[in-house]
C-alpha cells in the first residue's frame, strides 16, 4: 500500500522524530512507495526541495508529492499527484540488484514468461518488453514492465508497467486484490480502487492522464 507522509513544522524536528520512527523500524518503509503530503507547511517554508532530498537519502521512495506551493522552487523533478493518480516528473524506482531479481529475457527479448507465483518480498524487473506471471503475484511483491503486465492468478501485491514511458502499456489480472497499479507515473493505490471491481478479472490502462480500470467479465 502507497504511504503519506505529511511534513509539519518546524521540519528539522519532525525530521528528527522520523529518524526515531526509522530507527525503531528500520524496514518500514522498504519498498513502500510514498506519497509526500506538504499542504501543511507554509508558503514561505525554505528549500523544500532539499527536504525530498534528505528523505530520498533515507531511503524513502517518494512517487510524488500533493500541496506543493506555486513560490517554492526545484519542486519541477516531484509532479503533483492526486487520488486517481497524474503523472509524477519523476519515474518510480526501481529495485537495486540487491532486492530486484532480473530474470533473463525470452528468445523474443521483448517479452519475459514468469512460469510460476512471484513471492512476498519478490521484485521481478524486465524493462525490455511485457512480463506475463503464470500464476500469482503476493501482498508484498512487485513486477515491473517496460511494457504491458498480464497475470493469470490473483494480483495483490505492485505491478508498475510501462516504465520506460510506454503510456499504452495495460495491467491484466484474473483477479485483482492489488496493492498499487501504475502505469507509466500514474498510479492507483487499493483505497482508489472501486469496490466492486476488486476479486474481479481485470485490465488497467490510460486515458490521458487518468489510469481507468474496467471487468473482464
């Protein structure tokens, strides 16, 4: 599930106060994608740019941010994001070698077979073509696709498709049970999701700016 984090004033003390949270939890926010909430600091409030800086050093993946002011400058590389998801400047990250497994490509070297469910804790990156999972994808893993993702099994945890700025990329599901969809920068978290669509087979795509989803069925 996409976090928010909400910064307040004076921001060198919640800072400080996130490091104790950090240090008491040291993988909270592994692997979470984060949405940054500034509405509630002041207009005048000095580099804010430096403060997505110093979280991005801590290891938080910021997606975007909301309530950015028009007068605070070097904010161009984190876009607004709103509920049903615009597109952030910046691209979602993606897994380090140490968390991400890159599998090697098919002969067709523009799609990628996942024979088998990808596990908790499991990142499985092909940024060359689609990815399709003969199986599930569990709450806590992550696929992500230079083009279009098709799951034949139950999608609970993260697919991110079209990461190289394929904006007609698709998320296919036979179930969704999904923690976060995006497809190029526009995303969609569980809360966004409509109810009745969820347990349902399932395709994601792009109109614009907005990530629409629809039944299968």
């Amino acid at each position: 599930m996409a976090l928010v984090l909400a910064p307040e004033p004076p921001v060198p003390g919640w800072l400080d106060a996130l490091d104790a949270q950090i240090q008491r939890s040291p993988s909270f926010f592994e692997g979470r994608p984060v949405v940054l909430d500034l509405g509630a600091l002041p207009s005048e409030q000095p580099d804010v740019a430096s403060l997505l800086r110093q979280l991005n050093e801590r290891g938080i993946r910021i997606i975007g941010t909301e309530g950015a002011h028009p007068s605070w400058q070097g904010m161009e590389a984190w876009a607004p994001l709103h509920a049903t998801g615009t597109r952030p400047a910046r691209p979602i990250d993606v897994p380090d070698e140490r968390t991400a497994t890159q599998l090697p490509p098919s002969p067709e070297n523009n799609a990628l077979l996942v024979d088998h469910s990808v596990r908790s804790g499991q990142s499985i990156v092909f940024e060359k073509g689609d990815v399709t999972v003969v199986g599930s994808i569990a709450s806590g893993a992550e696929v992500i696709a230079g083009g279009s993702i098709h799951v034949y099994g139950a999608l609970r945890g993260r697919a991110i498709a079209g990461l190289t700025g394929n904006n007609r990329a698709r998320i296919f599901c036979r179930r969704l049970e999904a923690e976060l969809l995006a497809i190029d920068g526009v995303y969609q978290t569980a809360d966004d999701m409509s109810a009745a669509l969820r347990g349902r087979a399932v395709q994601a795509w792009l109109a614009g700016e907005a990530m629409l989803l629809a039944a299968l069925d």
